[in-house]
C-alpha cells in the first residue's frame, strides 16, 4: 500500500504543478483506514483468521471517496476486538 500512495503522492503533485489546483480537500493528506475496509485486490480478514485468504475483489466506497477528495491511503490499522462482535 505505501508504494501506491507514494504513485499517488506523485500524480497529486503532478496534478498540481500542472494545473495550480487541488484534487480535493484531503489533496495529500496520509490517511490510515481499518483492515476491515476493503480495498481491491487486497485480503481483507477482519481479524478473523479463517479470513485471512480473502481477497477483496472491489474498493469499499470510502476508499472511493477518500481517493476522490485527494487523500493517501498508505496503510491499514488493526481492529479492537469489539469490532469482532459485528459479524
């Protein structure tokens, strides 16, 4: 994941030389997100280890959005426990 917010890290700058304005409110803000939200062609396990081979096949909107309004997603964070009990 950081190898790709740093390809997008460089589009963003790129976007701004050339034209003076911003992707959106979060342009190049580094933004972290929980492992259960799904990002394409990543594993997405929720914590659950009889998950641990699922691999997402699309991005959840959040990361759309997040993406949309500029922002760097470069890494997932892990889940509190409590986060178990939802599923």
């Amino acid at each position: 994941m950081a190898e790709d917010a740093l390809k997008q890290a460089r589009g963003l700058d790129e976007h701004f030389r050339k034209t003076g304005s911003i992707v959106g409110a979060l342009h190049g803000v580094p933004i972290s997100v929980k492992e259960m939200v799904s990002f394409k062609d990543h594993v997405t396990h929720t914590g659950f280890v009889g998950w641990t081979d699922r691999v997402s096949p699309v991005d959840a909107v959040m990361v759309n959005v997040l993406r949309r309004a500029g922002a760097l997603l470069f890494v997932r964070t892990n889940l509190p426990q409590t986060c178990m009990v939802c599923y």
